[in-house]
C-alpha cells in the first residue's frame, strides 16, 4: 500500500494534481515519492464532448524498469469515463 495526496484542485477549471507521500510497491518502487506528481483535468470539447487527459512527471532511478504507466492510466481513465455517463448533471456528455 502507499498514501497519496491531494496537492491542487480547481473545480471550476475540473482539474486536480496528487502526489505521493510514501514509497510505491513493487515495479513502481524505482519512482522517488517526493517527485512525482499526477493530473487529472477534464474540458469541456463542446456542448456534447469533454477532453480527459492524465499525466505524471516523477523521477525514477530505473525508468527502463517501470511498468507501462500508460496501461494504468488508460484504465483509470476508462473507469472515469463510466463513471461520468451514469451522471445526469454532467456539465457535457463523455462518449
């Protein structure tokens, strides 16, 4: 396990940035916690779409032996996604 925290939330823009406050597990264990920092932002395409982006920077000192963060975000995302179509209020509609 590992604890994270929130270090920037704006709800008007609807985005959020988090880091981590102790040592990853496993293959993640090479990134240095004070380093890495994670975004979340949605934005509004048009009155029928919305833009999800995700991204990190971190420091890792064995980056070749990371696994994919792009798989992990990709489901994350995807999570997010589902999440939002169940909302009625959304501000736009995620297809």
């Amino acid at each position: 396990k590992w604890t994270e925290a929130v270090t920037a939330y704006d709800a008007k823009k609807m985005s959020y940035t988090y880091g981590i406050t102790s040592p990853l597990p496993g293959a993640f264990g090479s990134i240095e916690p004070t380093s890495f920092a994670c975004t979340l932002s949605v934005e509004p395409v048009s009155k029928q779409r919305c833009k999800l982006s995700i991204g990190a920077t971190y420091y890792s000192s064995a980056p070749d032996a990371l696994p994919p963060i792009a798989d992990m975000y990709k489901s994350w995302s995807e999570a997010i996604i589902e999440a939002a179509k169940k909302q009625k209020s959304s501000s736009c509609v995620i297809a």
